[in-house]
C-alpha cells in the first residue's frame, strides 16, 4: 500500500476561490506535490520477497513423478532441486547403483525472480501440492539446503564398500546355490566381493562370494 505524504501545499486545497479555473490550477498543484513513499508494511513486505528469494518452498508430488515436476518446473523458470541417493541393488548379475529420491514425493523450488509467483506450481505436471503450515507454504533456509547437497555429493561419490551394510566380523548367511544356507563370518568386504569364513567339514574355510550371494543372519 502506497500513502501520500503530507506536504504544506495540500493547505491551497481548502482554500475559498471563486474563479473556478484557479481552484482547478490549485489542485492540480496538490497533485503534483504528492510524493508516493511506501508503508512500513510495503517496505516489509519488499524485504520479505527478497530474503524469500535465498529460502526454499516445498513442493509435494504425485506418485513416482518427482522427475517429472522436477522437469516441469524448470521449463516454469523455478529453480527446482530434486535430492537423489545412491543405493545398490542386487541382482543376478551383481549389485547395481541405482539413484533415487532421498525425500520420496518432495521437491525443492524457488523463484528466479523476485516478481514470480509461486501459485502456478499447484497447477504444475507432476505436483499435487505445496506443502504449507497453515495458511504459510513451509520455507526453508538455503543453508540447510546445501547441506543436504554436500550429504548427496558424498554418497554419490561412495564406493559400494564404503556404502554396503556388511562389515568384517558380521554374521551372515550364504545365498550361494551350492552353499545356502551355511553360516560363517565375514573376513573381508570389497567393492566386488566378500570374503567368508566357514566351517566345513570341521576344517575353516575362507570362501569369495558377491554382496547379494549373502545376507546378515538376523535379517
């Protein structure tokens, strides 16, 4: 909200002419002295898109299409973030990585612009809606936000050793068709393969298996 600010002119305002065309002179010369200047409200509210600008709404997806509101945002000119995780999966071919969501239905967006409105991201392919607190969409700081890059940066970079859950001197049970079933502890994990020591035939033995040929034996 604009409001003029008080000037000595507006006192010609109220004055008594009678030749009409003098009072329109005058007032045209009120008019002309008003200066705009903004409220304590606009200029807090100024501030506040502003500093908006450095935090993060959060976007709440449909299911399994964060990649797609992810895409759709960015064509919108919103800064989208879409924090994966790195995980393997087993298969019979071995453990493969695999990224995916680390907040399963959630993204992060924000204006490019002080002037852009957020109310068109409800209606966006992909978002069901943003989340709010109340009345308020839920904000948060661009600081917590990188630190959730560097944890994404980390992990992306991970080893399947430095990542796997199986730890030398575990418990596990072997998967392996030949051996399934037979317990031992692991002697040595790497990024290939797993080193288990067993007992067979009253004799230990150390044998080489991949990750997904065992599993920890309170699994």
């Amino acid at each position: 909200m604009l409001k003029p600010r008080a000037c000595g002119v507006f006192s010609f305002c109220n004055t008594n002419f009678s030749d009409t065309a003098k009072v329109k002179i005058y007032k045209q010369k009120c008019l002309n002295s008003v200066r705009m200047t903004p409220t304590p409200e606009t200029t807090k509210s100024i501030l506040s898109e502003s500093a908006s600008l450095g935090r993060w709404y959060l976007a709440y997806t449909k299911p399994r299409q964060e990649q797609i509101a992810h895409t759709n945002l960015e064509q919108q000119a919103f800064e989208a973030y879409l924090p994966l995780y790195k995980k393997f999966k087993k298969t019979e071919q071995g453990p493969i990585a695999q990224f995916e969501p680390m907040f399963p239905r959630y993204i992060l967006f924000r204006p490019s612009k002080t002037e852009q409105s957020i109310s068109v991201v409800r209606s966006t392919k992909g978002v069901a809606s943003i989340v709010r607190f109340g009345f308020e969409p839920a904000l948060l700081h661009d600081d917590l936000v990188q630190r959730i890059r560097q944890l994404e940066q980390d992990r992306n970079h991970a080893t399947l050793q430095e990542l796997s859950n199986l730890k030398v001197g575990q418990a596990v049970r072997l998967k392996h068709n030949a051996l399934g079933g037979i317990e031992g502890l692991i002697q040595n994990v790497s990024s290939k393969r797993v080193a288990v020591l067993l007992e067979i035939l009253g004799r230990p033995t150390v044998v080489q298996v991949e990750h997904h040929q065992v599993e920890p034996t309170n699994s």
